[in-house]
C-alpha cells in the first residue's frame, strides 16, 4: 500500500495549527473584550498561559469512569471535525479528508462533543453541572434546526453534500455563497452565535450564576483539555462557515482575514449584549433564524 | 550526553513561569475586605493585566483570598474549600484580621491568626488594603512563585496533623468528610 504522506502531514499539522490560531483568537477576545470595557487587558498569549498551567496541574480528582472521559470526547469531536473540513482550497496537504456526503456527516459530528461533556459532568453529580448540561441540550435543539434548513437550503441549491464541490462552485468572489443564498446565510450566521457561545447565548457556562455550569467540577488537566478542544473546536467552525459562505480560502493570510472578520461577528455581539435566559434563546432561535432558513429553502426549491 | 537535571530545570522554569501568569482566585468574600475586590478587577486597577482572574468554582482555582475576619462557623467552609483546591494552590491573607484579628482582637467568634489553620503564603495587611496594596499583594506572590517557594499546600500536607489539631480546637462540631489525597 502506497502510503500518502501529504495526508499524514495534514494529520499532524492541521490541529497544531487549529491550537495556535483558536488560542490567539481567544487572547484577541480578552483583549477586546477588555478594551471595551475600558481597560487594558491581559496579554494576547493570556490563554496559552492558562491552559499550560491547566496541564501543569498535579493533584487530580476522581467520581467515575466518564468524569475522564467526557473532555476525552470533547476533544476527540473537534479533532474529527477538523479534520473533515478542507482548511486550504485546493492544496494536498490541508483538504483532509473531506468525501461525498461529508456535510451531514459534520452536522453529526459536531454534536458529539456536546453529548460527550453531558455525559461526564452528569457523573460528577454536581448539581451545577446538572443544570448547565439541561440548559446547553436545550439550546442546542433551539440553534440545530435553522442551522439544518440553511445547510439543506445549500445542498438543494447546488445538488450536493460534499464541502470541495461547494468550493468549487464559489471560484469568483461574486459567485460567493453569501450572496447567491443569503437568507441561508442569515440563517446560518444566527445559529453560530448560539454554536460559539458568547453572550447572550451563554446561559450554559454563566459563571457567577450556575459556577460555570458543565465544568464546574472539573479542574487541572481536565479544564486544559476543555480549553484545548474549544481553541481548536472555534477554529474547525470558523472554516467550514469560510468554506461554505465565503468561498474558502487558497493561503494561510486569506483564511486568517475570512475566519477573523466571522470570529468578530459573535465576539462583538457578545461584549455588547446581555443574557438571554434558556427559553428566551429557544424562542429567539425558532423566530428569526428559523423564518430565514424557511425562507433560503422556499426561494431555492420555488 | 542527555542532562536530565536540566531538562526538568526547564520544565520547571516554563511551569513556573505559567503559574505565575495565571492566577485565578476564588475570593471567600464573607470579610468586609470583598468590597475591595471589584475595583481591583474592574477598569482602574485592571487586575488581569496581571493574570488574575476570578474563577467560578474551587477546584478550578488556584488562589484562595480570605478576605478579612475568618468567625469559627465559616473557617470550616473555608477549610472544606481549600481542600477541594487542587495544587499547586496558594492562600493570600487580606486585611489585618487574617494577621492578629485586627479590631476584632478580643471577639469570642473570630479566629485571630489565620496561619495556624490554613498555610498563608502571602499577607497583605491594612484595613483596608487599597487595591493598590492588593497588586502589590499578588506581584509578590508571583515572585514567590517564580522562585519556587509559594509551597503552602506541601507545608499543609506535611504538618498537617498539626493543622487539624488547631482546627478542631475551635470548631466544636467536627463533621468533615475524611480525604485521602
């Protein structure tokens, strides 16, 4: 068997790449967030920091067998779904292993991290994390279905499922997918406030409210894996949304400029907005964002 | 050829250096020194310029701030936090009632030193201390840190009978689950 090397480079590369860039993305948001609120602000590597004093930690607890297992999932879902996103259009090394099909297989795959923590806060027991684990299913439901009709939208509109046809179809700036389908992206983009979990969607993780909800009895390696796999988990979303609304990208700088400009979308609502309680973001989620991909599909289809 | 002693030098120097730059606190607000905090936080002094940030739970931080007068009921629940900590972990002393019992010296309730409960790696004294006095506080713990000698939680395991002894002396009704770490 031949073995492919631009394939096993892309394995290896690809997270550590996913690390850096979502755990700078991260320092960017303390650092905005900070200079919005009239401060300075901790420096752009503060996140970096956390999580390797996070893994340089010594003393570990254990409840039961899905406590460790449950950042193990988290971590294991960004991973897969990095790796079936084509980060670089068109290069050898960083398509991975995007295939026919592959954007229901990410609407699935992209739950399972969520699934995964349910399950190890849930053996803790802290009643903490009970709430905060109802809590993010609940929106989860609430943010997953106008997330669904704007991808169905795409794939009636351009009759497939698989993210390099999407690139292929968007060679020309004008040919974007943004503007060909916009209510999709309306849809789309809406949705993603509640995926990134900046306020008002961060009902789940409220730290002065529920302790910080999921994790709240987790600490030391197993928070660092935590933070490990939303860096790169931020990163894997950021580009299948550049993938399939904004053309992808062929470098490193373009990818960089796209993934920003859409990081900044939930970052700058978030520093400006309150929080919105769980059944208020559900019914948020099923008014607007819902009518939009109703929309996306009614245009595409009639 | 390969230097063991040096390469774990370096970890530790790296370690140390994260440690230092990432202190988050769960501040046990019962005192009256909490009022201090959230200037310390917020835009004037900006504490996390530093770091320093509050942290939801005990067993996510690393800094245990006792915030002024310590009565024997919340000393256990200070106790029961600080061993859900996981190390390395540091205590900061905040006002001068964690030192002598400041103005509540004579009181029939209040511990007066704080150390010989808990491990105290830092005092920052006055009543209040500024937020000022807090910084200063907290950059000398780094500095403690970064030499490698903030070791309250060895000193703890290590004479830990002794604290255990002082503890149950005040508190009467001892009903503390027994940990085995």
């Amino acid at each position: 068997m031949e073995i492919n090397w631009s394939t096993i480079l892309g394995i290896i590369f690809t997270p550590i790449i996913a690390f850096i860039v979502g755990v700078t993305y991260g320092g960017l948001t303390r650092v905005i967030t900070a200079r919005v609120q009239n401060r300075y602000g901790p420096p752009i590597f503060q996140n970096l920091l956390d999580i390797i004093k996070l893994y340089s930690k010594e003393s570990n607890i254990n409840h039961g067998v899905m406590q460790h297992l449950g950042p193990v999932f988290a971590i294991t879902a960004s991973v897969t779904t990095l790796f079936f996103v084509p980060v670089i259009k068109d290069s050898t090394v960083f398509t991975n292993f995007s295939f026919h099909g592959d954007l229901i297989f990410l609407l699935y795959i992209m739950v399972f991290g969520s699934l995964g923590m349910a399950l190890g806060a849930g053996q803790t027991g802290n009643p903490n994390s009970a709430i905060g684990v109802s809590r993010g299913l609940s929106q989860l439901v609430g943010y997953e279905v106008p997330f669904v009709m704007a991808l169905v939208a795409i794939m009636i509109q351009f009759q497939t499922t698989n993210l390099n046809d999407l690139l292929a179809v968007q060679d020309h700036f004008t040919k974007w997918i943004i503007f060909q389908s916009p209510f999709a992206f309306l849809a789309a983009i809406l949705a993603f406030l509640g995926m990134m979990g900046y306020a008002p969607f961060d009902v789940v993780i409220a730290p002065a409210e529920i302790a910080s909800g999921p994790p709240s009895e987790f600490g030391g390696k197993y928070l660092g894996l935590m933070l490990t796999s939303r860096s790169i988990f931020t990163f894997a979303k950021l580009v299948l949304f550049t993938d399939i609304f904004l053309g992808g990208a062929s470098d490193f700088i373009t990818l960089l400029i796209k993934t920003f400009i859409l990081y900044m979308i939930p970052v700058l609502t978030g520093i400006v907005f309150p929080r919105y309680r769980t059944e208020q973001s559900i019914r948020f989620f099923w008014s607007w964002p819902l009518f939009f991909g109703i929309i996306a599909i009614l245009v595409v289809v009639f | 050829m390969y230097n063991d002693k040096e390469a774990s030098k370096i970890v530790d120097i790296i370690k140390n250096f994260a440690r230092k730059h990432s202190l988050w606190i769960v501040a046990y607000g019962t005192g009256c020194g909490a009022i201090e905090l959230p200037p310390t936080m917020t835009s004037r002094y900006d504490a996390e310029r530093f770091g320093i940030r509050g942290s939801a739970t005990p067993r996510q931080a690393d800094v245990l701030l006792i915030t002024g007068y310590l009565s024997v009921k919340t000393l256990k629940r200070v106790i029961r936090t600080y061993e859900q900590m996981q190390e390395p972990k540091y205590v900061i002393g905040f006002g001068s009632c964690t030192i002598n019992g400041g103005m509540y010296w004579d009181s029939y309730n209040t511990i007066k030193a704080l150390d010989r409960y808990l491990p105290v790696d830092v005092y920052i004294n006055g009543c209040m201390p500024r937020p000022e006095a807090v910084i200063s506080g907290f950059i000398k713990l780094q500095e403690l840190i970064a030499q490698g000698k903030a070791d309250g939680a060895k000193r703890y395991q290590e004479n830990l009978e002794w604290y255990r002894e002082n503890q149950r002396k005040v508190i009467k009704n001892w009903r503390m689950p027994e940990y085995n770490w």
